[in-house]
C-alpha cells in the first residue's frame, strides 16, 4: 500500500509542476482528471489523436518517477439531459480508452443518477421508499436506465482490459457497499467500488464494515475524513443541503484525514485493506474548506506516511 495524490486540488499548476512538487514530498503515485467534475487539467483526452503529445506526457511521468494509479473522469452519463449524458458517456468511454493505451487498469466514474421519468430534466436521487411512488421511480430507475447503460458500460471496459471503481456518492444511484454490490451484480466484475470513508461517514456507514462487506472488490481508495458538529446536527441532520462553503452552520463536512478521525481509526482502516486483499493506493483529495489545497495535503502527507502499511507481509516468525 502506498500513498498518492488526485491531482486536480494542485489545478494552478501545469502537470510538470505539479509531479515535481509531489516528488519532493515523497509522492509518486498520481490519480488524473481527464474530464467531466475532476477536470482535465493534467490530463487531455485530445491524446488519443496526438501521439507527440502521449509522447511528451508519458516524458513528463518518466522524468519525476510517477506512475498512475487511476484515470478518473466522475461525471452522469445517465443525466434525464440527453446532451449532459452523452457528454459525460464519451468523456468516460474516451478515458478508457485512454487507461487502456497508457496501462492503466483502473478508471474511476459515478454510476450517475437518472430522473424520475423518460420526460424528466433534471435527476431525481431517491433517498426513501415512502409515499410509494418513491418506490416506483426507483425500480424505473434502475430497470429502464441504471442496468441497461452499466451492462454495456461495463462490457466496453471489459473488452479493453479495465476495471471501473464506482465511487460510492450520495446524489447518485450507487452510494453504498449495498448499491456498489448490486450494482456488480449486474454489470459484472469489471465494475467494483472507490472506497471513499468520507461519503460514508455521513451516511453512518462504518467504514471499516464496508471494507469487509467489499471484499474482493474494492479496487481504489481515496483518503479524506468527515468531522460532525453535533450542535447543528441535532438541528439539521446529515441530509444537510448547506453548501459545503457554510462550515459554520453545517452538520459535518469533510475535512483532511485526521481531523475528522484520529491515528487509530486509520491505522484500522489500512489494516482492513490489507486483511481484505487490498495493496493499492490511498489517494488523497482534498475538500477541506477550512484549509489551503496545499496546507491541507501537507497535513495529510505528514499524518498518514506513518499509518499506511507499505510492505506486502513475510513469512510468520513462528514458520
């Protein structure tokens, strides 16, 4: 397990700026933007037709020693607008393309959240199964739009030798380990989870039950932390539609790792990764509104160095 970074919180800085400076924090494992949300700032997917500049970036990564462990375009290809869905399908189905030219193995997306009819405008992310029309969009949801995108989504990363990471997100269809699951069920094993604590926090989803309830299927992970304010959540809950911006009036927020969950938390969290097969990367992304990017990435560097656990495990003194 090693430590690495998603590049867009570092966006005033060209790609070599930004790999220089990571190096001399001891990071060489990037996770790039190339569209939709994230941005593309580190990362055009107008390299698929210029081979001088793959060339040029593939340069830029050797020269700093940085290996990517994942291209991340988290968008709604399944958006009720028909220009918004097929915008951010193409940006996703161009970055596994892309993934699949530089070997990468792993894409990052959103399953993306439909509306609540073909006639809809806007998505509709159903959060309870009563009044019983609730129900119906949901089943709506995922029989005419959810599960007939993601089997063939899942079919196009399949035949190129990708794994998609859905990252669990309130707001969209899948923002759970029970979502994540049933999601794989249908669009097969290509799909599996980006375990991000943070989206679970708030929902009071342990964790570090989640990593156990995704054995075998977790195939990236993201490093931020959530800290409540129990005061305003007594008053607002966690379905909190502040923006993220008013700190002071919110029920929680996200925070960088260590303010929100001490040493011991994530010393067990990288113990359950491991005991659950995962040798991968915690990639940090930063959306503490109380810090810098930078102040908030230091202090995330500095906190979590010591707790990842980065050498895979020898043989038993007792053997």
């Amino acid at each position: 397990m090693r430590l690495g970074v998603f590049t867009p919180l570092l966006r005033d800085m060209t790609l070599d700026q930004a790999l220089g400076y990571l190096a001399g924090r001891g990071i060489h494992a990037v996770e790039l933007g190339t569209g939709n949300y994230p941005g593309d700032q580190h990362c055009s997917l107008a390299m698929l037709e210029d081979a001088a500049a793959l060339d040029a970036f593939r340069g830029t990564l050797d020269r700093h020693g940085a290996s990517i462990t994942a291209l991340s375009c988290h968008g709604n290809p399944l958006h009720p607008d028909p220009g918004t869905a097929q915008a951010a399908d193409r940006t996703a189905l161009r970055t596994l393309e892309l993934a699949a030219k530089l070997g990468v193995k792993t894409v990052v997306e959103f399953s993306g959240c439909p509306g609540d009819s073909a006639n809809a405008v806007a998505p509709n992310w159903v959060t309870c199964p009563w009044p019983l029309e609730y129900a119906d969009v949901l089943a709506w949801q995922w029989e005419k739009v959810v599960e007939p995108y993601w089997k063939n989504h899942a079919r196009r990363a399949a035949d190129l030798g990708i794994r998609i990471a859905i990252e669990m997100h309130p707001g969209f269809v899948v923002y759970s380990p029970e979502t994540t699951l049933r999601l794989r069920s249908v669009a097969g094993d290509a799909v599996g989870a980006n375990l991000d604590p943070s989206h679970l926090f708030w929902q009071a989803i342990d964790p570090l039950q989640a990593v156990r309830e995704l054995n075998g299927c977790i195939f990236h992970v993201h490093a931020k932390d959530t800290e409540f304010y129990p005061a305003n959540l007594a008053r607002c809950g966690v379905l909190d539609t502040k923006p993220y911006t008013d700190a002071a009036q919110r029920g929680w927020m996200f925070r960088t790792c260590g303010y929100g969950h001490d040493a011991g938390w994530w010393k067990a969290f990288a113990s359950a990764l491991r005991l659950a097969g995962y040798d991968g990367v915690l990639s940090i992304e930063h959306e503490d509104s109380l810090m810098s990017p930078r102040e908030g990435l230091e202090k995330a560097i500095s906190f979590l160095s010591g707790i990842v656990i980065e050498n895979p495990p020898g043989p038993a003194y007792w053997t």
